[in-house]
C-alpha cells in the first residue's frame, strides 16, 4: 500500500522504516529541515539499534521518501498516520496535543478522495472523537475521510522488534471498513500472530496511557519497597526475584533503583492525572500522583545518600557517573534520572565527571557545565565515589581492579542495582545498592 507517516521523530522514523520493511510505499513527511535532511540521506538523527540501516535500506531501495508537503502527502497515500509528538505542556501537566492538531488542519484541506487517518500518537481521551470531526469538516470528501487510532507501543532500544513484532495491536475504530482496511494492512503482522482488539476511540487512547501508568506504577511499588529494605536490612532484589515468580506479579519492571525517566511514562502518567481531573473524576487517577513522587523521592535519596557516603558534604568531592541516558541502548535523556542525578551533585558542589556510551552528546547539551569523559575509566580516574546510573552492559564487564587503579576513594553506589556488590566488596569497596543487604 502507498502510506504517509506524518511526524518523523522516534515513533515515525521507526514506524515509517518498518513498514518499507513491510513492503508498503511509504512517504514520511517532517517539518523540521535538517530532521528531514537527515532521514532523506538514510541517516537517524537519535540512537536506535538497527534503524539507520533499515531505514537506510529503504530510502536506497526508493520504498521510503520524505517531504514536508501535506499536498504531497494526500496525492500520495491512502493511509496516513499520525506520529507527532505529544509532550507535557509547558503550562501544566497536561498533554499538548497541538502538533496533532497542526497535522490534521494541513493535511483534511488536501483529501480529495477516500482516506483513512489513523493517529499513533499518544492522546488524551476525546481527543480523537474531536480530530474524527474537525477531519471530516475540513474534508473536500467530508465523512469519507475517516479517523482511526492505532496506539503504539514501542520502547525505545527494541523499537524496530515492537514495530514489527507488537504484542497486540489496538484498533480504536468507527466503521468496519476502517477495520478492514487496518487489517489488511497489517496483514503480515496478523499473520505472524499478533494479537488484535477492536474497539472505539476512547478506549484505544486509554489503553495507551493505562498500560504505561500500569509500567510505572510497577517500578514506584518496587521503588517503594526498596525504601523499607533500606531500614530492616532487607534486599530488593531477592525479594523482586520472590514475587516475580508468581505468574500474576511476573518478575519485568520489578528492578528498584533510581527511578523511571524517558519521553513516555513521567509525561504520560502526568497528562492520565489531568485528564482524569478535567473528566471530574480526580480521585481515579490522584494515586499517580503518588507514583510520581515516590519516583522522585529516587533521585533525592541517592544525592542524600551519597552526600552522606562522602562524610556529609558534596563540595569539591569527586565523582564518576556512569550512565546518563535514561536506560541503556539509547541516547535518549529525556527526564533523565541519571543526568538529574549527576546535575544536581555538581550543582551542590561535587566535581563530576560523567562517561555515557551514547547520551554524552545529548546529555552535554541539556547540561553543558558537567565535565564529560570519553570512557568508564576516565570519569572514574581520581574518583572519591563512582555512582552507576544507567545500566550499560560495559560498565558491568570492566575489570573491577582496572577502577581500583585509577580512582582515589574506594566508594561505590549502584543505583540500578545489577553490580556484583560481593565482587566489589571483595576487592576492597563500600559498595552499596539501594534497597540491597
Ligand atoms: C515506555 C513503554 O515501555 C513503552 O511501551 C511505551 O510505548 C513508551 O514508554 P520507554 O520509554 O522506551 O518505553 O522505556 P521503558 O523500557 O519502559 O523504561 C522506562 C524507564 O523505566 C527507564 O528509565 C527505565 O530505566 C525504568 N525502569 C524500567 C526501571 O527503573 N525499572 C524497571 O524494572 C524497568
């Protein structure tokens, strides 16, 4: 089929490669100049494993173009979605759905024949029922111009593999044509055995923002417990290993350690919040308040806990960080828990020196006044205390001694809790977890 992908950031680029992949024609359309630039030369301007090659693949192979016409977009495509951004609101903690908005207002003028729309981007409630009317008004083919909405569910580092290998895929739709015509163009995926839900709008932009609310409110009960192993000697992990292995708890997203970051669940459990508050039902949602909190309350404790490591005081106190992404196999520091971490710790006093494998350069324009090193080693040279705070493979592999060597104190926290403490204790280390014995 001949698709557009409207909205070519980490979502679009993804989906728009893999759907080339699929076999479909598909033409990305992206405001952004140099964004746009950069995908038409087969290049991804972010860290995806995988992606710049299949999407370099296809934009060799002709299957993938890019524009930035919505005129273009409606000649070219009979199915068109919807990938813009939805960030929280820099006036609240709502969602702002204003490039959603943009795409449909350019886009309708343009439909001259049957189309169908089908928003990926992750909404708050209602908002597809009002874009189903705004597209049809704006429509010269009116009602023939239909909407669906289609949720992702994509995590970063296993983009491609959840592309293409959903878990379910959700068809929020108003007419069985509008299903049939998902269907056949998911056929592959159907085929392979991906699960399907029909269903109306509201409840595929709930099942969106329920299932990352559901992740988060994971990792905060965990995060939560690991608070009370801190003061009755007791450790997370075992017990996470515990409860994980009663089918119904399951042991994912079980990890304590400092808390949850990224473009998608602080965002989205904020946006779920204000919904819920606007639809006159606060008390639904208010316990996501709570999850929010105590994911904070992370960041704060290892700050406080590492002051107190240190003797009490942060000033002129080095440190090596290891990690600032928001979790491993990205550069992404999107409300990152490590980049708070180390910010707040030289912003107390402390030097620091902070070693990312992908996120340095990311990482070094949001926060530019940190020092950046080019390895483990090197943030760790002359260290007092290293602090492990995203959870890259390498940092597991180095040679304990090999850091002995190079920095001064003997300190170590691991904030992510996957380190053989036992190993660093043996060689001479206070290394501690969180919520671990
Ligand atoms: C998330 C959802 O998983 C995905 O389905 C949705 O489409 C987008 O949001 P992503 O943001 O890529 O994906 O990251 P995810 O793997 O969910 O991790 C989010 C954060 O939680 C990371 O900061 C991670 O380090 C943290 N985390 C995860 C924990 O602290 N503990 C865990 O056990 C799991």
């Amino acid at each position: 089929m001949r698709i557009t992908v409207i909205g070519c950031g980490y979502l679009g680029a993804t989906h728009a490669a893999s759907m080339a992949e699929l076999g479909h024609e598909v033409l990305g359309v992206e405001t952004d100049p140099a964004k746009r630039a950069a995908l038409a030369a087969g290049t991804v301007p972010f860290y995806e494993p995988g992606l710049e090659e299949l999407l370099s693949r296809h934009v060799a192979s002709g299957r993938l173009r890019f524009t930035d016409s919505a005129a273009e977009a409606a000649a070219f495509g009979d199915l068109h979605f919807l990938c813009v951004g939805t960030p929280q609101s820099s006036s609240g903690l709502g969602a702002d759905v204003s490039q959603v908005d943009a795409a449909i207002e350019s886009l309708a003028p343009h439909l001259t024949r049957p189309s169908l729309v089908v928003g990926k981007s992750t909404v708050p409630v209602g908002t597809a029922a009002r874009l189903a009317t705004r597209l049809a008004d704006l429509s010269p083919v009116g009602g023939e111009a239909e909407l669906a909405w289609n949720p992702e569910f994509l995590r970063e580092g296993f983009a491609i593999k959840d592309t293409l290998e959903p878990d379910r895929l959700v068809f929020g739709v108003a007419s069985d044509a509008a299903e049939k015509r998902l269907r056949d163009f998911y056929a592959p995926m159907i085929k392979a055995g991906s699960p399907v839900v029909v269903t109306d709008f509201a409840t595929a932009e709930l099942v969106k923002v329920s299932a990352n609310a559901f992740l988060a409110t994971k990792i905060s009960f965990i995060n939560a417990v690991s608070e009370i192993c801190e003061v009755t000697g007791a450790d997370v992990v075992d017990l996470a290993d515990a409860i994980g292995h009663d089918a119904r708890i399951g042991r994912r997203f079980l990890n304590a350690g400092i808390g949850f970051g990224g473009g998608c669940l602080p965002k989205d459990i904020r946006a779920f919040l204000h919904r819920a508050g606007e639809l006159g039902v606060d008390d639904a949602m208010s316990f996501l308040r709570e999850i929010d909190d105590i994911n904070q309350r992370r960041r704060e404790y290892v700050v406080t806990l590492t002051r107190s490591m240190l003797g009490g005081s942060l000033i002129d106190r080095r440190i090596g960080v290891w990690g600032a992404a928001f979790k491993p196999d990205s550069d992404d520091v999107r409300d990152s828990p490590a980049l708070w971490i180390a910010g707040q710790l030289q912003l107390r006093g402390a030097q620091v020196s902070v070693y990312d494998p992908r996120a340095g350069e990311s990482a070094a324009r949001v926060f530019p006044t940190l020092t950046y090193a080019d390895s483990a080693l090197e943030a760790a040279t002359g260290a007092d205390l290293i602090l492990h705070l995203t959870e890259w493979p390498e940092f597991r592999e180095l040679p304990i001694a090999s850091v002995s060597d190079v920095t001064t104190g003997r300190m170590l926290l691991d904030g992510r809790n996957v380190l053989d403490l036992g190993a660093w204790r043996d060689a001479g280390w206070d290394a501690r977890g969180l919520g671990r014995r």
